[in-house]
C-alpha cells in the first residue's frame, strides 16, 4: 500500500512538474534602451515584403505584439490601443506608425488584414499609420527576445499565452516605454512618443509636460510628479503643524506648573 501511494506521489509530481504555467512562461522582462532590429524582412498586410525602417520612416513606432486570429484579449488590446491614440493629439502615419506586430508564425498577410479591417472599420482614424506584419519564427524572436517579450505556446488550449502590452520605440529603434493592458492611457501614450521623438514631434508644452509626469516602470504607466510633491508636501505640513501644537501644548503645561509652584 505504501508502495502504491509513494508511485501516485511521483506521478503527481512529476504532472506538476510538466504542466504549462502561462504565468511562468509569458511576461515582459524589462530592457529600457534596448536596440530592435529594423531591418528584418516582414510582409504587411497586403503581402508586401516590409521592414521597421521602412514602415516606421524616421517617426516613432508603437508596436503590439498579438496573434492575429487570436480569439481572446488581442482584439481588445488593438481596440483599446486605437482608443488611446484617437483621444491624443498626435497623428497616426505623419506623427508615429503603429505596428500589429503578429507573434503566430503561422499566420499570414491575410490574417493581418482581416484584424486590421475589423479595427479601421470601427476607429476611421488609423487608416493611414496602422500595419500588420507576419514573418518567419525565427526574425519574429528576434524583435520580442530583443524587447524581453516572453510568449509560449500552450498545447492543451492550443494558444499563445501573452501579455496584453505595447512597445513605444524611438526611430532609431531602441525601446523607450512598455505601456501595460488592454487599454493604455491616452496621455500616457502621448507622454511616451514625446520621449520616444526626442524633441521630434511635440511642441514645447508637450516636453515641459514631462517634467511634471514620471515613468513607473511597475505599472507602465506616467504619474504626475507636481501631485505627488503636493501630496508630500501635504503630509509635511501636516507634520510640522502638529509638531507646532505638540510644542505649544508642552509650553503652556510647563507655564501651569511654574504658575502652581
């Protein structure tokens, strides 16, 4: 008996041992300043062969790394990126260029085409500055392996487990910002491609506006430098003015006491 328990133990273990952990497997590793290769051939959307260079044409990129025929978050996660750029005041294909950038390689021009027409009908305003790039397995591990994207695929769903994030790269091709989720912020998005353009795009207010904001690089996102000093700020005054009535409080006990001798 004890025998069968032991043997039902190993096996135990060892299932666990081999089953799929899309938590262990998938994540974002963080490599600020990274360098992308541009110059690896894709095709496009309409099957054109293309590279990063070429689609990106000296301008920002925003790169969403997704599976095209994804039947779960990429949909949303292109649907919430088109969210963000529309309620920002940088123009999609003469401001920056956003990149469906697909992770399946087995998927191909025609499946980046049916994303994309779903997401142009429904946001007319990335008609122009949006493409869909499929490639070889190989070249796709080279730009997410660089950005520190980690996917696996997962045989018993038969599906990529993947973060739901975009990458904001300079022209040049380094990665500046990862902004996380479904649905990233607007300002968020316009305070990274005013990194990302070095001066490039942006008006002054836009660059003053990043010394009022910082990157937290836990939650993806910018928070505003100006309310966290008023919130320190608060919090010392609030210090300092019970220190003043501990202080008055004291004196007035020690006056008492010389009062009562």
């Amino acid at each position: 008996m004890r025998a069968v328990l032991a043997l039902i133990l190993v096996l135990t273990a060892c299932g666990s041992a081999f089953a799929f952990d899309p938590f262990r497997t998938a994540g974002i590793d963080r490599r600020a300043g990274a360098r992308i290769p541009l110059d690896l051939v894709f095709q496009d959307e309409d099957g054109k062969p293309t590279t990063l260079r070429q689609t990106a044409n000296g301008k920002p990129i925003v790169l969403a790394p997704v599976v095209h025929r994804c039947p779960n978050i990429c949909g949303l996660t292109l649907a919430g990126l088109a969210r963000a750029v529309t309620g920002q005041k940088f123009t999609p294909g003469e401001d920056f260029t956003v990149v469906a950038f697909g992770i399946d390689p087995r998927e191909g021009p025609a499946d980046a085409r049916g994303s994309l027409d779903k997401l142009r009908q429904s946001f007319p305003a990335l008609r122009h500055g949006l493409h869909g790039f499929t490639g070889t397995e190989g070249d796709i591990k080279l730009v997410t392996d660089r950005l520190g994207y980690r996917y696996a695929w997962d045989n018993d769903l038969q599906q990529y487990a993947h973060i739901a994030a975009v990458a904001v790269l300079t022209p040049d091709g380094r990665l500046s910002r990862w902004l996380y989720g479904i649905s990233p912020d607007s300002t968020d998005l316009r305070l990274a491609l005013t990194e990302a353009g070095k001066g490039e795009i942006g008006s002054w207010g836009d660059q003053l506006l990043l010394l009022c904001y910082h990157y937290d690089p836990q939650t993806g996102r910018y928070g505003s430098l100006i309310w966290m000093a008023l919130r320190i700020g608060g919090a010392i005054t609030v210090i300092a003015a019970g220190a003043l009535i501990g202080l008055a409080i004291l004196g007035e006990r020690r006056r008492m006491q010389r009062g009562a001798s």
